[in-house]
C-alpha cells in the first residue's frame, strides 16, 4: 500500500509537469487526473458488482444487520 503512495506522489506531479510544458495549457493534467479518477470509478464499479445478480427464480437474501 505504501509503494502506491511513494509512486503517486511521483508520478502525479511529473505527469502533470510534463503534461503542462508539451502543451503550454495549465490545466491539462488537471483534466488527465480527472479522466483517471472516472475511469478508476467506473472500473471499482464494475469490480463491485459483477456476480451480484440473483438468477431468475431465486429469492432474494435479506441484509444482516
């Protein structure tokens, strides 16, 4: 967990610095940083989910508290 850290705290300003000088646009490693959250999201998303569906028939389980 620590070694995602150590390389976000890397990568995040060197992508961003690079980003900014190839484009001469402050703002686009902004909008990078924000395609990867969203892309990151939809990917938990769908890891979340997939297999949760009850199959035809079946009863659904009611939560425990």
């Amino acid at each position: 967990m620590n070694m995602f850290g150590l390389a976000g705290g890397f990568l995040g300003p060197t992508v961003m610095g690079s980003l900014e000088s190839s484009t001469g646009n402050k703002l686009a490693g902004l909008w990078f940083i924000i395609v990867a959250v969203c892309v990151g999201a939809v990917l938990v998303w769908f890891a979340k989910y997939k297999g949760t569906e009850q199959p035809a028939g079946q009863p659904q389980k009611e939560p425990s508290i």
